[in-house]
C-alpha cells in the first residue's frame, strides 16, 4: 500500500509497505523527488512481491523427482502438465535437469539415475519434497539420530548448494538443502 509522501523535519515519509509475512513498514528519503520515491517504492513492492514465493528454513522450498528412464519421466509431466525439463550444465557432470513449471525459474528438478548406471529393476523412482534449512550437515545428523537413513550426503554441489537425501523412520523420503 502506497500513501501520500509526508514531510517531517526534512526526511520524507513517501511509502508504508507490508512484507509478506504482514509487517509494516516505511520507506524513508530525504532530497528526493516525488517522482523518485515513487519509482523507489514501486521498486520496494517488486522486491517484495518476489521475496514472497521464496522459502524460509524449515519450509517447503523444492521438489525432486528420480529416475531410471529420464525420458519417459520428461514425457510424461511435459505432456501431462506443460513442464519445461533442462538439463542443468552447471550441476557438476551430474545428471540432473531443472523443472520449470510455468514460473521463471525452476521450481523442482530431476535426477537421472539411468544416466548413472542405475538399472530399473535397482532404482528407487521417486518424487521428494524437499525443504530449506541453514545447515543441511546438522541436520542431516539430527535427522540420522532421530531414525532416518541417510541416502545421499550432506553433499555439496558447484553452485555451492549443499543438500542431502533422507528416509525418515517411517519410510518417507525428503530432502534437504541450503544455499
């Protein structure tokens, strides 16, 4: 919410915002324009229009799928639901794409066990969530202690994400990673 710019003592008060999570705030200049406060609370709304869609640790961040036969699993959710799948160049050599599912950037990925060796009769397909957290080694080990194998990592990829793959007690899998 944008209101009408205020002077007090020569520091303008031209915009009270709310996050996404419903705090207010207000944006402040001083020997400014009416037109650039304006551009800078627009700008203000955009940032916090994206931060929105964006996770916070312990939330709900990405999801995975894995597989043994990559191109009837691209098949499938290409056909049934539109889904852009590209391989990720910048994943190492591993063989894993990226799931756009009509937003700008990807919100999943897939990872080709196929590519690895993995025969199907051996592979585990899946489709895991996968949540944030600020210490996926800490936690991956919270995790091991309270029951839960630990299937891959805590592993480290060149974009300098480090995630992990876990089976709780109970046999769900999930995912964990940080950035």
């Amino acid at each position: 919410m944008i209101v009408p710019a205020t002077t007090v003592s020569d520091v303008t008060v031209f915009a009270r915002l709310a996050d996404p999570r419903g705090n207010v705030f207000s944006l402040f200049q001083n020997n400014r324009t009416p037109e650039r406060l304006q551009e800078f609370a627009e700008q203000g709304q955009e940032q916090m229009r994206e931060m929105a869609g964006r996770p916070v640790p312990g939330a709900y961040a990405w999801f995975e799928i894995g597989t043994a036969d990559a191109e009837a699993t691209k098949d499938f959710y290409s056909r049934a639901f539109g889904w852009k799948i590209v391989f990720d160049d910048r994943a190492g050599g591993k063989p894993y794409s990226n799931i756009f599912t009509g937003n700008e950037r990807p919100s999943g990925g897939m990872y080709d066990a196929g590519a690895v060796g993995v025969d199907r009769g051996d592979a585990a397909d899946y489709l895991m969530p996968d949540f944030l957290v600020t210490d996926v080694p800490a936690v991956t080990a919270r995790a091991r202690q309270l029951g839960a194998t630990v299937e891959v990592g805590p592993d480290a990829n060149p974009d300098g994400s480090v995630c992990s793959r876990i089976i709780d007690p109970c046999g769900n899998r999930f995912g964990l990673s940080c950035s």
